[in-house]
C-alpha cells in the first residue's frame, strides 16, 4: 500500500471530511430555509440561489469520487451530443445496478454545469433524511410513494411546477424502480411473462407511468431523453463506501439522445417505446459483458476544479475551530471535556455511517417486487 493510498484509509481524515459534510450540510440547509422569504416575491430567483447552495454541498460527494478515489468516468457517445449538454432541459433514464450510479451521474452533472439544478423522482422515505431530503425540498424535488392513487396529484402538482424552471435541469427516472438484485429480477421477469413482454436479462421491468407521467408534464420544457448505460470495468463493484476509503473506479457510461418529438405522444404507445429501449439497453449490456467495453466513440469529459476548491473552502471554515477546540480539551486535562468530545466522535461517525448506509445496496431494497407478485396473485 503506497503513503497515499494509506493516507485515505485513515479513518481519522475519513471523519473530519464527514464532519466538514455534515456540518457544512447543515448550514446551507438553514440558509436554504432563510431564502424561504425570497419566494413569494421572486420565484426564479429563490431557485437560482438555491441551486447554488446545492452544488455546494453535493459537489462534495463529486470531490470525493473524482479527486479522492480519483475514480475514471468514460461516455460512450457522439461529439453532437456531447455539444448539447448543459444546454437544453432533459430526462435521464438511468439503469439503477450500483450504490455509486446517482454519484455517477451526478459527476457528469457537474462536468457540463447542471449539478445544482439536477433533479429527480425519488422516493418519500428519503424526505425524511437529513441533508439529503432536506436538500431536495429546497430544491423542489418531486416525493412518491410509489403508490399511483396517492402520489397522482402530488406528482402531477410538483411536475407542473418545474415547467417555467430558470436553469437547464437533467431529471433523471430510475424507471425499473428499484435497484436490481437478483430475486427482484427474478420477481420482475415472472410478472414479465404474465403480461407478454420480452424477459429482460439485466434490467428490471420498466415501470412506464412515471416516465409517461414526467414526459406530459414536462411537455414543451424538455426538449429530449438521454437513455444512459452504465457499468464498470473488470467486473467492480463500487460502493460508497469504497469511494471514502479511496478505491479507485473505471466507470463507463454509454449516452443516447433521443429528442422528444421521437417519442410517441399516445401513453400506450409511450410505454412500448419505453419497453423497446430496455430491450436495448439489455443488448448494450450483453456486449459490454462479452468485450468489455460499449459500442461508439467515447469521450472522456475533462474535471473542474470547482468541486476541489469548494470543499476546500468548507474545510479552512470548519476545521480550524474544531482542531482549536481539540487542542483545547487535550490541554484542560478535564476528563469530563475530554469524555464529551470523544463521544461526540462516536456519535459524528455513526451518523456518518448510516448516511453512507442509505445507499447500500442492501439497505435500500424495496417491496416493488413483492407488490408487483401479489398483484398477478
């Protein structure tokens, strides 16, 4: 193990860069809640600003995946459509296989400036997540419950919104759902036979209403749909926490544009669409699997240093005052000083692991294929 390589493994640095999240995390939340004001008198505005506040906290995790674990993002794409990224409102179909594929996505967000306007449909159990979900309130992020007559109008309500949004934002669908395992792939393909469609090797059934549901919506706002690939070289496995500890990754992300006038107006019609380009997707899959590689010209996005300086910004702000107060316990000699500060380590890293805890693989399984098995029951 090189002195680098060692560096990163300490869990001491893991900690105060978790703290610096955390803490930072927090203050732009309660300023987030201060622009609160600004919106009834300046909507674009508010959202501007706010936008803003996002990138810096998630920008983080960016300098965690590019600088930190200096892992390697490759697209698998044409020059034509690298040259309109950044530049029009899109939805993003992405294959949810790995804990790391939102910071992947997320990186690309970065590199073409729309990390603080990314949006999402994610799940209502993540509104309750501190620094996350707080986040995405803020930045008006769309909650479900993955039930269609509860989440109707609340869908409908937050879609409409976004429609006049003043930055170009990537809204990316994980329209199987769910992340893939096994037994949830099992599940999905045995409600694929009831129903007629093709068996899908390595997705997940398509969840079609909210792609059909988020493309009327948004209708006249989103100019195309980027249909998004990824995998990682020799078989890895990321996991976030593989990131901190400064593992190095080999993404590649194989990047399809589809302008939205392609796409069958008709929700019937949509949804077969969809189905056809999971049935693609599967194929991509298959020959990334036998050469190791997508097919296509691929291009490699330089980084910024924008996510290296934020963090360090954050970094002199809030590690000088909690290394003088350390220092400052050390030299009272008080047990009960020094007792309080080692428990608040304790309870810093806890709270730190279960934030990295929301994107295990393990931990955030859904009921999606067990439902979607009692409904054909």
């Amino acid at each position: 193990m090189g002195f680098l390589a060692y560096l990163k493994s300490l869990f001491i640095l893991q900690l105060l860069m978790g703290f610096v999240f955390v803490v930072s995390g927090l203050i732009i939340n309660f300023i987030q809640l201060l622009t609160c004001i600004i919106w009834p008198f300046n909507k674009q505005l508010y959202r501007r600003i706010n936008c803003r506040l996002s990138y810096s906290l998630w920008s983080q995790l960016v300098m965690m995946l590019e600088w930190w674990s200096g892992t390697d993002c490759t697209l698998y794409t044409d020059q034509a459509t690298v040259d309109k990224f950044g530049k029009e409102h899109v939805i993003i179909i992405l294959n949810h296989n790995y804990e790391i594929d939102f910071l992947c996505g997320w990186t690309m967000c970065e590199r073409y400036g729309v990390l603080g306007s990314s949006k999402v449909l994610a799940k209502h159990e993540l509104l309750k997540v501190p620094l996350i979900g707080w986040t995405w309130y803020f930045l008006e992020i769309v909650f479900c419950k993955r039930k269609w007559e509860e989440d109707r109008n609340t869908v409908f309500k937050g879609l409409h919104r976004l429609k006049d949004y003043p930055e170009y934002m990537w809204f990316l669908l994980y329209c199987e759902g769910t992340r893939f395992t096994e037994k949830k792939h099992q599940i999905s393909m045995e409600v694929a036979q009831s129903k007629g469609l093709p068996v899908l090797k390595y997705h997940l059934l398509p969840r079609t209403k909210g792609f059909t549901t988020t493309l009327q919506c948004l209708k006249g706002t989103v100019t195309a749909v980027y249909d998004v690939t990824l995998n990682f070289k020799d078989n890895q496995t990321p996991t976030l926490l593989g990131i901190v500890n400064g593992k190095k990754y080999k993404a590649d992300m194989c990047v399809r544009r589809f302008p939205v006038e392609d796409i069958p107006e008709d929700e019937q019609e949509c949804a077969s669409w969809l189905h056809k380009l999971y049935q693609e997707k599967d194929a991509l899959q298959e020959v990334y699997n036998k050469e190791g590689k997508f097919p296509g010209p691929t291009i490699i996005p330089p980084r910024r240093a924008w996510t290296l300086l934020n963090f360090l910004f954050w970094a002199t702000l809030l590690l000088s005052p909690l290394i003088n107060f350390a220092c400052g316990v050390v030299v009272s000699g008080s047990p009960l000083l020094i007792i309080g500060f080692i428990t608040f380590l304790i309870i810093a890293s806890i709270a730190i692991r279960r934030l990295i805890g929301v994107t295990e693989v393990k931990k955030t399984g859904s009921s999606y294929g067990n439902q979607e098995s009692k409904k054909q029951n």
